[in-house]
C-alpha cells in the first residue's frame, strides 16, 4: 500500500471518488458521488468560504472506510463515518475543513432538537439514519453543542448535506473542485 502524504492525499481522494462514487448512497435517489458533489455546490452557490465548500465535499468521505488505512486513523477504527472521515483528513486539512465534517451528524440531531421544521426537510432515509445516530439531542447535548467554535459551518453543512438528495441536478465533476482542495492541503 502506498503512504498516504500531503503529496498524495488529493489523488487518493480523487481515485475514491471515481472508483466508489457511482455507488448508491444509503437510499437516497442519488448516487455517493452525486450527494457530496451536490452538498459542495450548494455550499458554492450559498457564498461559503473554501473550507466549508471542501467540507461538504468530503463530508462523507467516511462512508468509504474500507478505503482509508487503519494507520491513518488517529483514534483507531471507528464505525461512525463522520468521526472516520474526519480522523483520516485532519492529517492533511484545517480544522475549519475537519470539524464540520466530524459534526455534521451532531448537527442533524442538533437541528432536530432546536429547530423542529427541520426535521420536516429529512428525507426517509435521513430520518432512519437519525434514529440510529441517537435522535434528536435532549437539553445537556444542545448546550454541550453550542459549545462548538465551528457551530455556523457545522449548521451550514447539515443544511447543504440534506438539500443534495436531487436526482435530476446537474453539477461540477470532482475535477472542478481539486484546485480549490489542493489549495487547502497543509504542507
């Protein structure tokens, strides 16, 4: 297996997305790739900063865990996909990349237990994904949450993930985006 370095970690990502993308994503109508290049144009058409457009993007990079190294997990294994997501980027990214991408889940229950018209916007298999993740958060995790120096892109994430479910949008391929990832690889 080939080291994973900050020379390297865009064309990993990119052979994952062109090899694995086409899969189907956990019942929604819309391809894995679809989905997370659907979430990174919403961010782009919302006028976020590139960190965050990099952050929808990837934010569900961890669903293709069997394609990350274990050696690059700083937690060892972990079947969360956004905590292996995240513990595979944060290696070569900012934590203004990383950290929504860890929370994007948090921010689903979060969202949830503080703002009850969005749970009218999850789709079914979002609602199914939630009540596995462990529901909407009760009172003690809202405030543990809020917490977050990352809390506005973590919110702004969760939005995009759950708007990139369309089947007939058209978007950039991943190739439109490897200047804008490659810009935010640390050294």
């Amino acid at each position: 297996m080939v080291k994973i370095t900050s020379e390297n970690i865009v064309d990993l990502i990119q052979d994952i997305f062109e090899r694995r993308g086409a899969e189907s994503y956990l019942g929604e109508q819309v391809t894995m790739s679809q989905h997370m290049l659907q979430a990174a144009q919403c961010a782009e058409e919302a006028g976020a900063d590139h960190t965050q457009i990099v952050a929808a993007l990837l934010h569900d990079i961890g669903h293709y865990k069997n394609e990350i190294p274990e050696s690059s997990l700083s937690n060892g294994v972990n079947n969360y996909h956004e905590e292996v997501g995240a513990n595979f980027l944060e290696e070569y990214f900012p934590a203004s990349v990383v950290e929504p991408i860890r929370q994007h889940v948090e921010a689903k229950r979060y969202l949830c237990a503080v703002r009850p018209e969005y749970f009218m916007r999850l789709s079914p298999a979002s609602i199914n994904t939630l009540n596995l993740q462990g529901g909407p958060m009760n009172e003690k995790e809202i405030r543990e949450f809020e917490k977050n120096d990352y809390l506005e892109q973590c919110v702004n994430l969760r939005y995009w993930d759950e708007k990139a479910k369309d089947p007939e949008r058209k978007c950039a391929s991943f190739s439109y985006y490897r200047p804008l990832i490659e810009s935010l690889v640390k050294n």
